[in-house]
C-alpha cells in the first residue's frame, strides 16, 4: 500500500549499554528531511563521515549488523533500523557517542517507545516500494531464505527455527503491520545458545550482556519469555532490522529457516540490486533530471558533458544518474578500437559530473563553482563497453562553505565497475 515517508516530530534521546562493548552509549535519534533516508554519525570521534543505512554499507561480521562508511564505523544498529522498518519511520539522523548503539533490554522496545515518544509524522514525499515479482532462494549451510511475490498487501514472514532440545521451535507466521511489529516482535529479545557462550566471550563480544537483556537458551537455562515464543521472534525482529537496509518498502512473502544477519544481509543487498536496477530503468517522474536540467547546473558540454540524466537526488545528500555508453562515444576511436573499453578516468569524470551537480544544487545562487580537488582510494572493478548503461552513485560525506567531500561508485547491472573518493573546492566563477 501506497504511503508518504515519515520522520519524528522532535529529537528522542537513550543511553544504554552495548551489549558487545560493555560502553555505556548515549544516541539521539532526529529529524530528517523526505529523502534523506535513516543516516548514522559518531559523536565520538574527530571528523565523522555519515553513514546511510544502506545495503551498500553494510562490513562483514557476524552476530551483529555493522555500517561502515570510511573510517567511520558502528555497530547493533539491527535493533534500532527494526523499530523503524517495523513503524515506518524513513527519514532519521541517528548521533551516537561510541562505536555501538545501546542495547537496552537487548530489544526493540525501548526503541519503538522512544520513537512513538518524538511522535511519527508524514512528509510530502511517496515512500519508495519494492514488490518482489519472482522468486528468489538463498542459502548458506543448512540456512535457506525464500522470497516469494507477495500473497496480500506489505510483508509477510514465516520464520522456522532450529533450537537445542528442550527449547519451542515452533514456525511463527506473521503479516508486518507497525500494531503487529510494536505488540508481537519489538519486545522479543537478543538470546545466545549455552553451548556458544564461551566462544562469544571469547571473540571479544557480549561484554554487556546481562540475564536481562541476553536469553541463554540450552544447557541448564531456562529463562523466562516475555513474549511467546520470544526467540523466533527476535529472530524476525532482526531480519525485519536487516531489512531496513533496502531502502525501500518490501512488498514480499519470506519463509526463512534458521536464517541469521549473514543470510538477511545477502537478501538486502541482492534486494538493494533489484530496486536499483527497476530505478534505472524506470525513475520516478518527480525527481528524474533531464539533460536540459543537468546542462543548467554543469559547465561541461559535448563532448566532454558524461551525465545524461539523473533519476534521484536526496538533498544535499544524495544523487544517482546515468550515462548511456553507446560506440558513438570519441574516446572509442582511439581507446583500444578493435576492443572498446570506457576509460577508467572517465569514469572517473562522469562520477565527478555527477557530485558537481549535486553539490552545485546548494551552490547555484552563491556565485560558486565546484571543481574537483583531489582522488583517493581509487578502484577500477571492471570494464563498461559500448552498449552498457552505467550507473553512476554519489554520497556526500563531508560538506563545508568551501570543501566538499563525496564517495562515489559506477555501477553496470549489479557489478561495481568503479569506485572512489572525491573532494571539491568551492572557488568563485568570476
């Protein structure tokens, strides 16, 4: 079902402790303006880059959902992006002082009462929606996630565990509504099996865990639930937060068995893959740029002008545009003729296009033009050819009156073809 994005009214602030950590951890969760997405930055360190709560942040670990952007990193968001998949809370900025979110009661509860608290407001903007049209099966071990269309309106999961004996694994089936998400997941608490307690305290995790907010399920335990069947249901509860990370609305039927962040991870970024790829090909009317538009804000022209359209911009933030690669480019006639490969610098340049339209967005009436200053952490994945439509992405990571710094990646189909860092000077055009 069609709805509008939504942020908080006001700022909600919470301090805990991080359950791998053991820190005690103050977060303040504020509005963000339509598009902006639910962004994470450390209070805690010099020079924080933001971190959007997307698929394509995501580091590898395990137990845990960590985004990393740059040096920037932070860790146990799951329980919170949870709370606000599971209200439909879009649009956040999250200020967190450590390198952990708090865990609270090891929930989603304290979150989705905190967020209630600042209340949840709509916004102007339609939220984007994912309805997935053909199956998708992934695996890992005896692990398997099942995505199917969907048999009614939103999200629906079927959750089938496998636990020590002596402990319910009885299959919970729910249809995602945010009464559904507050009443029967959100209190349903993290857990760790007895026979694996040595071996996460001997990782260097779960430093903060308490009989309040961790379950031990297994051995001589037998905790108390809160809810029943609690540990399924945190299970849904973290793949609801894992989720979060597609950016999008889900429109979907999901059976999982035994599934774990590691398996929820794939499934968000091959679900990131589809939505952008479906945005390529067919944008939204009320934020595609034409070529007429992206020629008013850029100074280049033929045949050096390497953006032909742009299909979204997020603010100051955020923007994605396309060049369609076709043999009639002039580099093709000397670049390798008999094998024609797009170069790797103009790539490069068309990324560079690209953070110049966004930036000049929030310069166009300052008198200011925005030039390319440096390039860093350059990587080259894999060829574009004539035919291919290259997707071009850019992130502001830092933006000054007179610098601006932005990470930016080129995409064909699902492959990463390019990627680097970018930083401007913001100079005078006269």
């Amino acid at each position: 079902m069609a709805r509008k994005e939504r942020t908080v009214k006001k700022s909600a602030e919470l301090e805990g402790i991080a359950l791998h950590s053991g820190e005690s951890v103050a977060v303040r969760l504020e509005p963000a303006p339509a598009g902006t997405g639910i962004v994470f930055t450390r209070g805690d360190i010099e020079d924080p880059a933001d971190i959007p709560a997307l698929a394509g942040n995501l580091a590898q670990t395990r137990r845990r959902t960590v985004l990393k952007e740059g040096s920037s990193e932070v860790g146990m968001v799951e329980h919170l992006l949870s709370a606000c998949n599971g209200l439909g809370v879009d649009n956040l900025h999250v200020r967190v002082q450590g390198e952990e979110l708090p865990g609270l009661d090891g929930s989603a509860k304290g979150y989705v009462e905190a967020l209630r608290k600042a209340g949840i407001v709509d916004q102007k903007r339609d939220r984007k929606i994912l309805e997935v049209q053909e199956p998708i099966v992934l695996r890992e071990g005896e692990a398997e996630i099942v995505v199917l269309p969907p048999s009614g309106e939103g999200l629906r999961i079927r959750y089938f565990p496998v636990f020590p004996d002596g402990v319910d694994d009885t299959p919970v089936d729910v249809r995602l509504t945010p009464e559904v998400f507050e009443k029967e997941i959100a209190p349903a608490r993290t857990f760790v099996l007895a026979e694996e307690v040595d071996e996460v305290l001997a990782s260097g995790l779960g430093k903060g865990a308490t009989a309040e907010n961790t379950l031990v399920l297994g051995g001589d335990s037998n905790p108390e639930f809160r809810v029943d069947d609690e540990p399924v249901r945190h299970k849904i509860l973290d793949l609801v937060g894992d989720l979060a990370l597609i950016g999008a609305d889900l429109n979907a039927d999901i059976i999982a068995t035994r599934s774990g962040h590691a398996l929820n991870q794939d499934l968000a970024r091959h679900l990131r893959g589809d939505l952008e790829a479906r945005e390529t090909v067919t944008p939204a009317p009320d934020v595609e740029y034409d070529i007429s538009s992206v020629m008013r804000l850029l100074p280049h022209r033929y045949p050096f002008l390497l953006v032909d359209r742009v299909i979204e911009v997020d603010g100051f933030r955020r923007a994605v545009g396309i060049k369609n690669v076709t043999i009639n480019e002039p580099f093709f006639q000397g670049h390798f003729p008999d094998k024609p490969l797009m170069p790797g610098v103009l790539q490069l340049e068309a990324l560079a296009q690209l953070s110049g339209f966004l930036l000049q967005r929030k310069l166009e009436h300052t008198g200011k033009l925005v030039v390319l200053a440096s390039i860093d952490k350059v990587r080259f994945r894999g060829s574009v050819v004539p035919g291919d439509q290259l997707r071009l992405e850019v992130e502001t990571l830092r933006l000054g009156r007179n610098r601006g710094q932005v990470k930016a990646q080129g995409k064909v189909g699902r492959r990463v073809v390019s990627e680097a860092v970018l930083s401007f000077a913001m100079i005078s055009a006269t």
